[in-house]
C-alpha cells in the first residue's frame, strides 16, 4: 500500500516581494506597505520538483494542498 506525507502551503510561500514604494497609516499606527507579493509560478515549480503534487486548491486561491509518496 502506498503512503503518503501532505503539505498546506500558502499564496505568500509561492510569492516574491517586490517594492511598491508605498506606505500608509492603518488603523491610526504606523505600517510598512512598501512591498507588494506577486505570485511566482517558479517557486511553484520548484516544489514540484521536488517531488510534491498539488491535489487542491482552496476557494480563494490562498492554500494550496500538496501530497508526494513516501519511499
């Protein structure tokens, strides 16, 4: 019987920060908005690479769940 190990990895695990140049004032204290997250298909792949398979994603595309045999 085969078995298995599973992994949830987030949108931001697959996402680089880039600089926007921006900062803003929330909630009246002060926070560093100067990155941005973009999603990269190449961190993405890189986990494949390694051997692991994405079985599902959640609705909003934040969690990403991942499974890869155990030898």
């Amino acid at each position: 019987m085969d078995r298995w190990e599973y992994a949830i990895k987030y949108r931001s695990d697959f996402s680089r920060k880039i600089p926007n140049g921006q900062g803003r004032k929330l909630w009246g204290a002060e926070k560093d908005l100067a990155f941005d997250y973009k999603f990269d298909p190449e961190m993405l792949n890189e986990f494949g690479r390694q051997g692991w398979e994405l079985v599902a994603v959640d609705g909003d595309g934040s969690q990403y769940y991942f499974k890869r045999k155990i030898n």
